[in-house]
C-alpha cells in the first residue's frame, strides 16, 4: 500500500498544555502525512500541503539528531513502518498521526494505526478534524486525539463556521469512541471574544479546550487571559487550559 508521507521522527509532544487527553511533554514518534484540504494563514507545516510538491519523504535515522534518510514518494507502506520502529527508543508513549492533515489518507492511515495497535503502541490522532466522516472510520483505532477549532482568523477555509460545526462533529464521535480527545484553538491578536464564547458553549460538556497563541507570538498577556476566562467561564474553571508550542523554544523537531 502506498501514501505520500512527509516525515517520520522522534521526539517529544511539544503542544497540549495539561489538558485531559493531551501527551504534552511524553516522547513520541510522529508520522507527518502530506497533502491537506485547508490553508491556515499561520500554517508551520507550509511546504506539505500540496501532496504533488513533496516528492520525497525523510525519516529520522536517530532521535533527536535530525539527521536523515530520503526515499521518493509515493511511500511504501512497510517502509513507514521500519521508519517507525528503527526510531522506537522503549519510552515512547504514543505514535503521533499529522500532517499536512492524515485524515485525507485515511486507507493507508487506518492500516499504519492496525499495524502499530499490534505492536502495542498507542495511536495520537493531530488532526483538523474538518471529515467527520472520516475521523468516524479512525475512531476505533485511536486512543489520544487533539482537534483543532480553526478560529476565524486561520482564514482556513471559506466557510469557517461551518468548519467549527464539522470539527465539533468530530470531538464528538472521537468522545462516543472512548478516545481521550481535546480541543485546541490557536488564536491570534486578532481572534474575536464572542467567537471563543460560541467555541466554548459548542464544546460545553463536550472536551476540554487548550488556547494555543500562534507562533511566532504576537497576542500581549493580557488578551491571552481574556480569551482564555471567557472561555473558562463558560467550559468550567478545569477544562481550559494554555498551549504552546515549547519544541520551537528547544529548538527540537
Ligand atoms: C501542522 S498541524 C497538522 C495537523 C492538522 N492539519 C491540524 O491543523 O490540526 C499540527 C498542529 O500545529 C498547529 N500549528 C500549525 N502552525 C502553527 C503556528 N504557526 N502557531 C501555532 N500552532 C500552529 C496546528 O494548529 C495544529 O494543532
Ligand atoms: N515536538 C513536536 N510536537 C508537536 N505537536 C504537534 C506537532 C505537529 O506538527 O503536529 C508537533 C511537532 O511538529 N513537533
Ligand atoms: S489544517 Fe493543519 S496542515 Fe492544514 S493548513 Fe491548517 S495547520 Fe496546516
Ligand atoms: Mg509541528
């Protein structure tokens, strides 16, 4: 089975907070899926949204080196998988799914999770949850999941409040599955106080929520706070929590 990959490396869970659900600080594996639907403004992972422009994929020979081999894309499945293995240091607490988006291969993702389930690992969904229905077929197989709100400001996509609607969606059947899932919102100085109150009262009940600045950081302290009480307010004093991306202040991968 083929899929056009990105990037296979070890290091650990830099985002989350410490929020239910979230592997912030815990060593993972990621597998990086190119190609995605959306177009966040902010996006880190530019260079692998359009899956046509990545025509090799590169994989860590050894943690936290950042050296690495190159193989040309489309990958082949098992290769993935010995990427994966050869990085397994015995302390890795889950193998985390990203991209670009990796729901949009969701064959080849559903058979990478099988596979790495069998092998005793743990699988952590990263995903934009914009396909319900396809986070309905990777459900089964995830045990960690984090789900971004594209706050208005992403300029995700044109339509943007019926994304949020969709990636509720898709907290949702991750909860009913049993998956310990949370919410992340990255928020710029721009993000709006009565539309972090509309994400709160949509996840009410629902999951918790991390507030995420967008790097590099540009929104002063005391908006960060704002934002996050109102959101407080309405999900509950223990449901929110900050996130930020802390493997680019350590300059890991
Ligand atoms: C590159 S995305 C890939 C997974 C999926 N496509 C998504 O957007 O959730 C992984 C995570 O990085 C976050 N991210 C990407 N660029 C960022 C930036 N400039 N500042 C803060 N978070 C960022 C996204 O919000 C997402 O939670
Ligand atoms: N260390 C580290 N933590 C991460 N959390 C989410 C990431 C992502 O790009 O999906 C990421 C990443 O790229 N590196
Ligand atoms: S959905 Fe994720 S990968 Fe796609 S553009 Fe947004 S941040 Fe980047
Ligand atoms: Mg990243």
């Amino acid at each position: 089975m083929k899929l056009i990959m990105a990037e296979v490396f070890n290091s650990w869970q830099g985002e989350g907070g410490s929020v239910e659900g979230s592997a912030f600080g815990r060593r993972q594996i990621f597998v990086r899926f190119a190609g995605c639907d959306l177009n966040c403004a902010w996006c880190d992972s530019r260079e692998y949204i359009d899956p046509s422009r990545v025509s090799r994929w590169r994989y860590e020979v050894e943690p936290f080196t950042a050296k690495f081999e190159y193989k040309p894309n489309p990958a082949e499945l098992e290769d993935v998988v010995d990427a994966v293995l050869r990085l397994d240091t015995g302390d890795i607490h889950s193998i985390s799914y990203t991209g670009g988006e990796p729901t949009l291969q969701v064959k080849p993702l559903k058979a990478l999770m099988e596979r790495m389930k069998s092998l005793g690992f743990d699988n952590f969904l990263e995903t934009h949850g914009g396909l319900p229905e396809l986070i309905e077929e990777v459900a089964p197989l995830t045990d960690y999941a984090s789900v971004d709100i594209k706050d208005e400001t992403a300029r995700a996509t044109e339509d943007w409040r019926s994304l949020v609607l969709r990636e509720v969606e898709s907290i949702r059947i991750l909860r009913e599955a049993g998956v310990k899932v949370y919410a992340k919102l990255v928020v710029t100085p721009e993000t709006k106080i009565e539309n972090v109150r509309w994400y709160a009262e949509l996840l009410k009940g629902l999951a918790p929520l991390v507030i995420q600045p967008r790097e590099p950081i540009e929104i002063c302290q005391r908006r960060l706070m704002d934002l996050y009480r109102e959101a407080a307010l309405i999900l509950g004093r223990k449901n929110v929590g900050l996130s930020f991306q802390v493997h680019k202040y350590l300059n890991v991968l």
